[in-house]
C-alpha cells in the first residue's frame, strides 16, 4: 500500500517495483530483503527510536538499458529505506542494512517525505505547502524552493534519465512551472503559465515534453476541460513516446500524436451494436459455493446493462496504457465498475468490456506482456481479475484476509517473455507473493511467500539492529 502517513502500529509496504517489502509492528520496522530472489535469505528488524511513522519509502531503481542486467545484491546494494516520524526522518541502506543518515528537527506537520532524484536526496514538502526542502545525503546541505503548489505527485516529477525537476508553483495568484538542474537545483527555465489553476504535470516517458492541465472550470479547447492526461510509454531507450490520452469531462478520450499534438482518434465509452467481434464479460457466481468468474453478454445485454449514465459528466477515473503502448484501459467516473479495452494500433476501436458489481480500483498493465490485473472494491471476495489479449478474463481468488471496503493492492514484478509473471497482492496489513497457474482447468494464485504480522515465515531469520 501507499505509504504516505503511515501512522499505525501494524503495516506492510512494498517498494514501487516490488523488490523489497518493509513491515511496521510497533517499534519494530521489519525489511524482507528481496524475497523475489533466488538467494532470499532472511529479514531484518530495526528498532525505531520513536513512533508513530508517518511516511516509509524505499529509493527507487536505478534506470538501466535494457541489455543490462543487475544481481539481486547489487540492486539491494544501492537501495535505501527511509522512516519518517513527525520530527525525524531515518535512512538505512539495504545491504548491508546499517543506518545511513539521520534528520533530526524537521518542522512537524510535513505533507509528503520521500526520496528525490535517487537515493542521495530526500525531499520534504512543508506543512500549508509554504516551501519544498531538499536534503542532499551526500554534503550534508539543503534547499528550498518555495511555494509550491501542490505536495502530491501531480505537482512535481523528475525528467526520465536525466532527472532534472520540474515543479509547479503558486507564489502568488498565478501558476509557475519551474525547471532545475540535477543535483545543483539551479534554475534552468522559469514560465508563466496561461492556466488559471494549473491541476498538474506529467513528463513524457521519453522525456521530451512536459505536460499540464488546468482545472476543468478554466475556458478551454477540450470541450468542458480536462480531467487527466496519460502519455504512452516509451517502448525502448531513444524510442519516442507517440502518444497522449487527454481525458475529458465529458467522458471521452482525445487520443493526440505527439508528432502535431493533433487529435488521431476520439474514444467515448458508450457500448456499439454494430461491432460484431467486440467481446463483453460480466463478473457473476459461476459455481454453488459462490466462486466467481467471467460470463460472455451477448451485444443487446451488455449495450443495456452499459447504458448511458443520468448523472453529470465526469470523466476518466483510470486511463493506463499497456507496456507496447498498443492498448489503453479505462474507467469512467459515471459506471466506475466498467473496464473498456481499446485498440490503439491495429484496428483502432474498443476491444472488450468487464462488468463488475463494485466499482473498480485498479487497473495494472504486466511490464512487459499484454495483459493486465484489475482490483474492485469487493469487501467479501479478495480476487484478482486477470484479462488477456489470447484468453478468456478470470476472476482469481487469493487466500488472503479480507479488507474492510475492498482496498486491496495488486502489482506486477518486471520479468521477461520467457519468465513466469510474478506478482504481489495485498492489504493494509499483508501481501503474498505468487504466480498464476493453471491448475484442474482453472486459474489458481500459487504463493511462493508472504508479509504479516500475524506469523513469520520459517525459512527466514530475524536480524536485530
């Protein structure tokens, strides 16, 4: 889960692509050191010299080529863990897990702690967004950008590679986008934005554009205004990101090109009658003891069943594109238990429609396949539901303790073609690492290790420090 006020005696996190997973139960921070290797070992614990944590955040990967490749122990090498109560933030590095760094008096009330370009800085985003902080590990000293405008991702990102930050200000009453050097933070450009409330930005995974959208209230060329925007990815290193999904209120999607910014395609989620190899599945019991599964909707059920929405336009809620860029996944703000599947490339058009019976979470692209995992907010069932291109959807049950309103957590861990696709499924107080299978004609989650709080596993050993 998100690790952002991490406040509670019992906890479990994982870094963002998986590598590592960290525990909170009481004083004790427990790290699972790579459990995705072959070589796992044991776990850690660190004594925390005060609670309660508010944030805890492991550094991110370093960017490789793809023809790269890391040992488990180098990786853990050069990652570190941060503990951040309201006055104190902590840093260890991994491997060898020894405390690293210590801040001690930061003003309390602080709205987000995390790691900045890599793992020598760590920014602190003050309270009422006064000023943003950045503390280099390496010379001991600060900076301070001020005003900014929001403390949440939106607000701020780093250029893939080359990781100059880009960041939006509110000084005054107008809207500044700011862009500063690595590592220095020198100003490299400074500008006046057009917007009346700018509501974000977002670098372009190739790094050669940032973009920013105003409030959807503002005058604009996008019908009612903008709810978000979504780049495509960037395939390869020095391959372009082509496109950009700008989300509109009004629900549909403006699909641009990246050479003209032009508009190649419009998408609108209302469900055609004239598209006869379009596939609609509906998420429903499909055994006596309530197991669940996907049943196919003939055209006329699903064009009823998705018909068009009473309430106000709103917009996209999740837009996520798959790992080649061919294909995007969305969610409607007015039928939020809808995923629509279009084509972008081949045959551009909608490709598949998943009906559920709670509304949708999460919507997650496999890294490098085109398949992806959905999560609702289904409190009695913990599943995953699992769609690819080449099969028939699957709801997947994962022998995990049920969360309070559904707010489960699932993610793919990066792995080749060639690889079984591993995976994490979790809630606020455990996650279990696995893999799919096919087992008796069904789809199976098979655990190969787990994160709680209620037992540790026997075949690691605990470390205090």
């Amino acid at each position: 889960m998100d690790s952002t006020g991490a406040a509670g005696s019992s906890a479990a996190f994982l870094s963002d692509d998986g590598a590592f997973a960290a525990q909170l139960n009481g004083k004790d921070l427990i790290i699972h050191l790579n459990p995705v290797s072959l070589d796992f070992k044991e776990v850690d614990i660190v004594k925390l010299k005060e609670t309660p944590t508010r944030f805890l955040r492991f550094s991110r990967p370093k960017q490789l080529a793809q023809s790269d490749t890391i040992s488990s122990q180098e990786e853990s090498a050069g990652r570190r863990i941060l503990c951040a109560s309201d006055t104190r933030i902590l840093v260890w590095d991994l491997h060898p897990l020894q405390l690293h760094a210590e801040i001690e008096n930061i003003e309390s009330g602080a709205l987000h702690i995390d790691f900045g370009a890599d793992e020598n800085e760590i920014i602190v985003f003050h309270a009422w967004n006064t000023k943003l902080t950045i503390h280099s590990l390496d010379s001991g000293r600060s900076q301070v950008i001020k005003s900014p405008k929001f403390s949440h991702y939106n607000g701020f990102g780093f250029r893939p590679r080359t990781r100059q930050f880009a960041i939006l200000l509110k000084p005054e009453t107008s809207d500044l986008l700011t862009i500063h050097e690595y590592r220095s933070y020198e100003l490299v450009n400074r500008v006046n934005l057009p917007t009346s409330d700018a509501q974000g930005l977002k670098w372009s995974p190739d790094g050669n554009w940032i973009a920013v959208w105003d409030a959807a209230s503002a005058e604009s060329v996008f019908d009612l205004g903008v709810r978000s925007i979504e780049w495509s990815p960037a395939i390869s290193q020095g391959h372009p990101s082509d496109l950009l999904a700008v989300g509109k209120v009004d629900g549909t999607i403006d699909i641009l090109n990246t050479k003209t910014f032009s508009c190649s395609m419009t998408l609108s989620h209302a469900f055609p009658m004239d598209q006869p190899s379009l596939s609609a599945w509906h998420e429903k019991s499909v055994t006596a003891d309530g197991r669940l599964g996907y049943m196919e909707l003939p055209a006329s059920s699903a064009f009823s069943m998705i018909s068009e929405s009473t309430g106000p336009p709103r917009g996209a809620s999740i837009m996520a594109f798959s790992a080649n860029g061919a294909f995007l996944s969305t969610v409607d703000q007015t039928r939020p238990n809808v995923v629509w599947i279009w084509d972008l490339k081949t045959a551009p058009g909608l490709v598949s429609v998943l009906l559920h019976d709670h509304p949708v979470r999460q919507v997650v692209w496999h890294p490098s396949r085109t398949e992806f995992l959905v999560t609702t907010s289904n409190s009695i069932v913990p599943a995953i539901r699992y769609w690819s291109l080449d099969e028939h959807p699957s709801v997947i049950p994962i022998p995990i303790s049920r969360s309070e309103g559904g707010k489960y957590d699932v993610r793919w861990l990066p792995s080749s073609q060639d690889d079984v696709p591993a995976l994490w499924f979790g809630t606020l107080e455990e996650y279990m690492l696995g893999h799919i299978e096919l087992e008796d004609g069904a789809q199976q989650f098979k655990i190969a290790y787990s994160v709680n709080n209620k037992s540790s596993n026997n075949h690691c050993s605990d470390t205090s420090r």
